[in-house]
C-alpha cells in the first residue's frame, strides 16, 4: 500500500531564509512523487515532479526535491523564502499503475505543511 | 492559469436548492476528477471520469451526482445539501487516466467552488 507523511504540519521561517519541507513515502513500486502548492482560497498549483529520471527535481518559483530511495523521502527546499511563498504544501504519491482506491483514488496526498513567513 | 476553469468560484445555497457545479478543462487531457477539501481534512476523491469510463468512492453520497457529457466538461450536479458538505470543491484534470500505465497521472486543479450550505 502507499503512504505518505509529511513530518510537520506548520513551518514559520524568516523571510530569506532557507525554507525545508519534510515528506517520507512508502510505495511497494517505483512511484511518482509530486509537490503541490495551495494559497488561501485558491486551487492546487503543482510546483514539480519526480518520475524515475533525476533524482533532483527542479520546480517552480525557486523551488526542488530530492528523491532519496533509501530514506524514502522526497524533501522540499528553497534557498530563499520569500513572503508569497507563505501557503500550505502537500506532497503526493502516485503508482501510476494503480487505477483507483477508496478516497484517494492513484493520487496519495499527504495532510500538507503550512508554510509561514516572517518579514 | 492552470487551464482547468471551475465556476461559479462561491456558491452559497439553501438544504432544499438544486445547483451544479461547472468545470472545463483546456488542456486536451482524458481523465477529470471532482475532489472535496474540508478543513482540516486531507484531500477526498469523489469522482473520476477517465475515457468516458466513471468510478466513484462508495463513501459519497447520493446527493452529489456527477455528468461528464465530453471529455472536456465535468459537472457535480447537488441537491438536498447539507450543512456538513460546506467545502471547496475541486475540479482536475490529468492527461492519462490512472492504471493505463501512463507516467502523467499528475492533476491540474482548478480554482475551487467554496460551497456553504445554509
């Protein structure tokens, strides 16, 4: 079955500080990895996405991942936090070969870390 | 943005209203999916529509009623709300559907509905 934690529910960092978000997987194939990013009241943007090429995965705004299969994380980083950056981010697992189950259908989203940032 | 376009963006309505939530994909894609998002809460599928082919999770209730008339439309038909289905509703899109063994399962999301049952 898959899984997915994300390690902390609320980060506060300074403004042009570095900015990590912790995510750890469990997945019985290779699985796709994905970050989302959502700001109040809006949609899910997708901010980048791991699928078995290089494990580092550069994104959007600044951001990237580094996929880590012995510690089965894929953690979120950006060098320089900015204020718009402030927002709530789900990491999510996906096999694509997996059709749909229960609630969550292929797509595993993690609880999501809501990211503060301090002037 | 995204070209996922859902509307209206706020709906406000009453236990006993019939409305219907709107969703239009842009992007050429072959699966849409309604999500549910409540507060504090992780992100519920509700419906696929996946090359003309519906799944839905059991656990949702018969109040909601999806129609998919093309693969570019999606609607979540809702009546007889109630006041626990308060949420944003999120429409995606992916362009391969899940389980045919394409790579790009990822969703595009639309803005939302925020739905309040009153």
């Amino acid at each position: 079955a898959q899984s997915v934690t994300q390690l902390d529910s609320h980060v506060s960092v300074s403004e042009g500080t570095p900015v990590l978000l912790r995510c750890n997987y469990s997945s019985s194939y290779s699985p796709s990895l994905f970050w989302y990013v959502q700001h109040p009241n809006k949609g899910l943007q997708l901010l980048l996405k791991y699928t078995s090429a290089a494990t580092l995965v550069k994104g959007i705004n600044g951001f990237e991942a580094e996929f880590k299969k012995s510690e089965t994380s894929f953690h979120l980083t950006k060098p320089s936090a900015h204020m718009s950056d402030a927002a709530e981010y789900f990491c999510v697992v996906s096999d694509h070969r997996r059709r749909y189950g229960g609630s969550q259908g292929n797509l595993i989203f993690g609880k999501g870390t809501k990211l503060s940032v301090k002037p | 943005e995204t070209g996922v376009t859902q509307t209206p963006r706020h709906l406000v309505m009453g236990m006993t209203n019939k409305k219907s939530l709107k969703c239009e994909q842009h992007l050429g894609h072959n699966a849409m999916y309604w999500y549910k998002q409540s507060a504090k809460k992780p992100l519920e599928l509700m419906f696929v529509y996946s090359l003309e082919e519906r799944v839905e999770n059991n656990s949702v209730p018969s109040r909601f009623s999806p129609e998919c008339p093309n693969s570019s439309h999606l609607f979540l038909h809702l009546h007889t709300l109630q006041p626990e289905d308060s949420a944003l509703y999120l429409c995606a899109s992916s362009q391969d559907p899940p389980g045919q063994g394409g790579e790009n399962t990822e969703a595009f999301f639309g803005q939302g509905t925020r739905l309040t049952v009153v």
